[in-house]
C-alpha cells in the first residue's frame, strides 16, 4: 500500500440504491478488503457504478468483533439541521477539511441528505476510542446515531465532491472533539479522551516524529513535569516574539494560532491566568470575539500536558520563522555555539608528510584482515598519492571518479567497465529492472547471452564489456573500480582494497519494497507465501527480518523472463531490519567489507566510530589528520536552522542574502537560488573539484529520513523504543560544541543523526577544496563544523 492509499472494505458488487432491510445481507456477504486512494475511492462509490463500503478493517467478517482499525471515517447528515458548507465551516475553525462529500440516495429537494468523509493519518485501532469519538462527534454535530458503530457499512451516492486530497489529522480531529467536550461541560476535563500519559498505550496515534503536540521542546526544560512555573520577563518575549505582542496588543487571532499560543503559555509562570485575562480584556472592549471553544483550549492542553508547539509552526510573522518555543527564546540565545573543547590544528605541510609516510607503512606491511581508515580533510592530496599506488583494488564511490583517477594514474592499473548501455532501450529497460529489484546476476547472465546471439551491434557492446570485466583479473595491476562493484565481487586476486572516500552508502544501504508484492506473487510461488503469512499479520513497527526458508537461486530461476516484481524484494530477503508502515516495508542490508584482505578507507568525511558498532568482529585502526590549518575562510551563520522545512519558509531571503554566488543545496531547493550547480548538492557532491578556489555558499542542515537513524541505530546496537522516540528542539553536546537543534532525546540515534549532517556539510563544503586555496565559504546551518573559523548568529547585510 502506498502513503496515499487506504484499506478499508468495499462490495465487490454494485448498489446503486438503498436496498429493503431483510435484504442487506446480501451487501455484508459482498465486502471484502480493498485499497485505493482518495480519488479511486470516490470513483468506486458513485452511482452508477455504486459500491457499498466500510471504513474499517477486518479479519474476517464485517463485524464489531472482527474490526482491526478504522482509517476513514463516514458522517450521515439525514436530518437537513445542517448544510454541507456549514459542516465545513464548523471543521476550519480547527484546521480540518474533510476530504469528500456526497448526496445520499435518499436525498429529495426538501431534505438534503448528504454524508461527509474524512480520510485519517494514522488508524484508529482502539475500539473504545472510536465509539467514544464518534459518540462526541454526535453531539457536536447533527450526524446520524448509527454512525458511531465500527462495522457501519455505508452506500454510495451521487454528485461525489473531492473537497482535500490530503490526509486529516487524526489529532486535530481529537482536539475538534476534546474542547467541544469542555466547552459543553464549564471547562470540566473529566470527559476528555485522553491519549498520552503512557506513550506505549498511545497505540493508535504514536509517530513520533509527526506529532506535533507532543515532541517539539528543548530537553533542558522537563515539561513533562507537572509542576510548571518557568519564569520569563514578558516584555523581553514581546520583543523577541511577534506573534505574541500583537496578541497582546489586541489582535484577534485564530484557533490554530491560539492552541499554539496556549501549549507555549501554560509552562510559564503566570502564562495561563494572563493568556485568560488578555482574550477576556480585549472581548469586553470589543476588539476580539473569544468564543467558549477558544477559551476552552486552555484547560484542554493543560489536561493533556502538551509541550510547546514551535512558535514558527503556528505564527503568520516572518520574524517568528525560527523560534521554537516562548521559554526557549527567552532563556537561550538563537543559533549561540558555545565551544566546549579548541581544537589544536597542524600546518598543511606536516599533515601532507605525515600522511604520505603512514599511508606508505600501512601498504608495505603484510598484515591482512584489518582495515586502516584514514580520517583526512578535503583536498589534502590522497587522490595524488592513489595515483602510483601499485597492485592493489583502488575503489571509487562513482564510475566519474574512477574514470577521472585513471586519467591520472602513474602506475600500472585496469578500468573496471562503466554501466552497460545497449542501444536496444528493450535492453536497458530489462537491465534497469533486474538491477532494480534485486538481481544483478540475473542482469549479468542476460549480458553474456547477448554477447554469444548474433554479429549486432549490441552484441558487440555485450562482448567488450565482459572483456572489460576480464582483465579486471591482472593481479600484476592495480584495479581501478567502484564501491558497489568491490563489494559484490567474490574474488578480487588482490591483497590490498582501498577505498577512496567513505563506502558506508555501499555497505549499509536501505531500500523499499511493498507486501503488495509478496501478496501477488505467493500464489505463483509457494515458498513465499512464509514470507507474506509472517509480514501481513505485523503492526506498523520495526521488525529483525527472519531467516526465511526461501532459495533465492530457486526463486531467481523461477523469476526468469517474468517481469513479477515491481520492488526489490529479492533484497528484502537478505535483509537485517525492516520498518512496515501499511503496506510499505523500508529495510537496510549490511554488506561485508572484503575478507583476506588489508583494507584502506580514506575520507573527510568518515564516522570513525560507526565501523566499531556495525562491524565488532573486525579489526580497525584509525589515523585521524583532519585538523589542519586552511589557506582559505569558512564563516557559518547559526541564527537559521536551514532545515528542509525552515528553508520553506525563509529560503528566498537566504537567496537574497547570498546573491549570485554559487550554492550547495538540497537537490529540490536549487531553483530557489540564483547560480546552483545542476549536479552538485547534498548527498551527490564527491568527487567534484570543478569549484577549487572559488568563494561558494553551502545552504541546509541536510536531516534524512528519520527511518534512517531507526534502521542504522538497530544495526550498530542502539537501545530505543521505536514507538516513543521524541525528536525535538534541544541543547545537545556534540563534537566539542553545546547547541540548540532539533535532534533525538535517545543518545545513540542523535549520534547517528548529527554524525550523518556532519558528514554531508563537510562533503558539501570542500568542493572550495578552501585547505588549499584562499577563498571563501560561507554555511548556513545550525550543525555547528570543527572546520569552521568563525561562528555569526546573524549575517549583516547592506
């Protein structure tokens, strides 16, 4: 299932009208599990090719007993107390949009009926919590009674109207629910449902990263505390917090912009009382029109001891485009770096002559089964010294690299072959698709089949390619290849690898595939119906992979000349963890660096320590020369976090600022900027030396996907609980710096997270190759760089 389908159930028959009750029957035998987007949905239940559906899922039958969750959520309006526009209106107020609606096949001039549908975020799959929503919601509104049953099973209609393509936030529903509840009951908060008091018993609403309640607040403050009372000088907040002072002064603000406001204030001493005072002072002047809802937001994110919603997330004002939290602004200084430890740098000269005199004792020596990682800055002159390097595997993270090294070489060496390109497209299209799911010998067996066919032109091609891959067996030269190709080799006949730069994205590498998949082809292929009666059944979750009882050689030659997958489950598989959400499945494989041989790594941007974790059976010694003086500058500006999200918002005053100087960015965040190299941004900037000496920008704090740090944290042994992992707004200590970034409470992931971000800046910024020559690099980001001379919070700009 993809993030933008939807499980529900569905007749596989058509009703175009309401059938007599001793008839129904007929509708509950027909349903059965389907799954479709917002779009196909709608499609599948107007008339007339009306189905009957149900929002919930089901082992079994449709029934109370049998429900599992509810994902969508169906609204009767029969009663005509209520129009379709005022329905809509009563949900803005709280941010919603339902995502369609329709006319009833009872609907008459005189009485409209209609039904409302909501497509959730994250299922319900607490029943009490369903019944107990839907219950309220009939208060609330003038919905049907029988809309509160789990196993409701709804007809289709006519005049279908897709009003939201995305998702509704299943909390924002709650919070629709929850203060309509106190407003109804005096500000009592008895009534409310509540969720999160015991995280593990949040069961139906755990992303942890997504909630926006819930886990956005600085670690050195504990609001999970029930004792509140943090002292801030009011007028300083107004100074540095615009939203704020214009609620102060009178302006009327939103429900969102109140919530916000409220789950901010009620952790301040005094905040609560002066929120109520400043909404009542201002209605009595008529200057606002506070309703009981508005004042009701107050006891309800007390009740529910919600942390503090960044002020960006809620605030209209420029100004507030990055501050996080009111206690947080006030108390800690914006971008502030504080260096806890100086680092002591070498000169370029005594770092070039250490590394080449090490470098040169680790080849010589014949001990194997160790591997030396060479932690070296950018541009200290490896590539230089790989050039004569002799009878070794010298492994390059690119085919470019690779080919641009062999152009420099000194010493004997043989180019493994770039990627085959037929000039048949059929060829390449089968070749890509094998690749893609997982079989690259599958690819390679289709290759030598070509090479033996006819005198064509691709044969040709076929045959010089294996030729290539032949005389990549001369053990009398070195052999200049990639990463992958290195590491998927059996056999290499040398005793010394080295990989130039970090092969970490060749060895761990995360990939997707879909239980769709494993569903279609389990009737075709026996063995994997294991795979599929273990996968199905899960909740979402991060999950070891068994050892399946799958030849992949059996399934391989079954799969032969048979386009069956559409993702890569051969790779799944093999694979060490995976993460299932609905019906996607994110895993990572761990490939092993090469057995009986000395193993070199150098690069600038390694993480030492992670080689320990992933591998602690083997042997590693590191030589770390990376703190060595520059010819050039790097000045990092702080104030902004740079993060995907933040340069949404505040990226073209960024542009503005750097003007026409060249920038590394996010791939998807070039157009922004005047002059962005087309190839070049984070996660595909090695190898490029096109931008020496040149004054460059580097824009963005380049945080993956946090699946990522799940799935790394499980291979190097990190202790977390996948459902109630905060990731928030906090001080951390971390490579010599105290700082304030929105990063993991549990320590291992942060590690692994801010080790990555490091990773690619440092990446990123030695394109200037600035160890070498006197230019300027000026970074933007709030991950603070031991390479970086100076730190400014603010960029003065004329």
């Amino acid at each position: 299932m993809n993030e933008n389908e939807f499980e529900y159930f569905l007749s596989d028959r058509v009703f175009n009208y309401k059938i007599e009750k001793k008839y129904f029957g007929r509708v509950h035998k027909s349903m059965n599990l389907m799954q479709s987007s917002i779009s196909e949905f709608a499609e599948k239940i107007k008339k007339p090719y009306a189905h009957a559906w149900c929002g919930g899922k089901f082992i079994g039958e449709v029934n109370k007993e049998n429900w599992l969750k509810s994902t969508i959520i169906g609204l009767d309006f029969d009663r005509g107390e209520m129009s379709v526009d005022n329905v809509y209106e009563k949900f803005k107020e709280f941010g919603i949009t339902p995502n369609l609606h329709y006319d009833t096949f009872s609907t008459t001039k005189k009485l409209h009926k209609f039904r409302v549908v909501l497509f959730l975020d994250h299922p319900i799959n607490n029943q009490k919590v369903f019944t107990k929503m839907m219950v309220n919601l009939e208060k609330i509104l003038p919905i049907d009674t029988q809309c509160k049953n789990v196993s409701r099973i709804f007809y289709g209609g006519t005049n279908v109207t897709i009003t939201n393509q995305d998702t509704v936030s299943l909390e924002k529903l709650l919070d629709f629910v929850n203060i309509h509840i106190i407003s109804r009951n005096n500000s009592n908060t008895r009534s409310i449902i509540t969720f999160q008091s015991d995280a593990k018993k949040r069961n139906f609403l755990y992303n942890t990263n997504n909630t926006s309640h819930l886990f956005a607040l600085n670690n050195i403050i504990n609001f999970t505390s029930k004792k509140r009372g943090y002292q801030v000088d009011w007028e300083k907040a107004r100074k540095k917090i615009k939203v704020l002072d214009h609620f102060f002064k009178g302006e009327w603000l939103y429900h969102e912009e109140l919530f916000g406001l409220a789950t901010n204030m009620i952790h301040i001493d005094g905040g609560e009382k002066l929120m109520k005072e400043t909404m009542k002072k201002y209605n009595e002047k008529g200057k606002t029109f506070y309703n009981d809802n508005n004042f009701s937001i107050i006891p309800y994110v007390k009740k529910m001891m919600y942390f503090p919603i960044p002020v960006f997330k809620f605030s209209k004002y420029e100004e507030d485009s990055e501050i996080h939290d009111i206690i947080t602004e006030v108390k800690n200084i914006r971008g502030h770096i504080e260096i806890l430890k100086r680092q002591e740098k070498i000169s370029l000269k005594v770092a070039e002559e250490k590394m080449i005199s090490t470098f040169n004792e680790v080849i010589k020596n014949d001990e194997k089964e160790i591997t030396y990682i060479f932690a070296l800055p950018t541009a200290i002159g490896k590539t230089r010294l790989l050039t004569g390097v002799e009878k070794s595997v010298i492994a390059f993270p690119t085919n470019n690299l690779k080919n641009e090294v062999g152009s420099k070489m000194t010493a004997n060496f043989v180019l493994s072959p770039d990627a085959i390109s037929f000039a048949s497209p059929v060829l390449n299209k089968k070749i890509e698709y094998y690749y893609r799911i997982g079989l690259p010998k599958k690819s390679m067996k289709i290759i030598r089949k070509i090479s033996e066919s006819t005198t064509s032109k691709d044969s040709q091609i076929a045959h010089n390619y294996i030729l290539e891959l032949e005389q990549c067996n001369d053990i009398e030269k070195s052999i200049l290849t990639t990463h992958k190709r290195v590491l998927n080799s059996e056999s290499l006949g040398h005793d010394t690898v080295i990989f130039d730069e970090d092969p970490l994205n060749s060895l761990i590498e995360i990939k997707q595939t879909s239980v769709n998949d494993l569903s279609g082809i389990q009737y075709l292929y026996e063995p994997l119906k294991s795979v599929l009666d273990f996968v199905h059944p899960l909740n979402d979750g991060i999950f070891e992979t068994p050892q399946f009882s799958v030849d992949l050689e059996d399934l391989f030659k079954f799969c032969e000349d048979k386009n069956i997958f559409e993702t890569n489950v051969f790779d799944f598989l093999r694979s060490k963890f995976f993460i299932k959400k609905g019906a996607n499945i994110q895993y990572v494989i761990k490939n092993d660096l090469p057995n009986g041989t000395k193993n070199i790594i150098m690069s600038a941007t390694i993480p030492i320590e992670f080689y320990d974790k992933l591998y602690p059976n083997r042997k590693f010694e590191s030589i770390d020369f990376r703190n060595v003086s520059q010819a050039g500058s790097i000045i990092q500006y702080t104030g902004r976090s740079c993060s995907r999200d933040g340069l949404s918002r505040y990226g073209e005053k960024i542009s503005e600022e750097i003007g026409d100087k060249i920038v590394i960015t996010f791939k998807d965040f070039k157009s922004i900027f005047q002059n962005s190299p087309e190839e070049i941004h984070f996660g595909n900037c090695s190898g490029y030396d096109d931008l020496k000496g040149k004054d460059i920008a580097v824009v963005g704090t380049p945080h993956r996907n946090n699946n990522e740090y799940f799935l790394l944290g499980k291979l190097m042994g990190v202790e977390f609980d996948y459902y109630n992992s905060p990731f928030r707004y906090q001080k951390v200590k971390f490579n010599g710096f105290e700082f304030m970034i929105n990063t993991f409470d549990n320590e291992g992931l942060r590690n692994i997270q801010l080790s990555l971000i490091e990773s690619d800046l440092v990446q990123a910024v030695g394109r200037a190759r600035s160890l070498r020559y006197d230019c300027t690099v000026e970074l933007y980001s709030g991950l603070p760089l031991h390479i970086s001379d100076s730190f400014i919070i603010k960029k003065e700009t004329a």
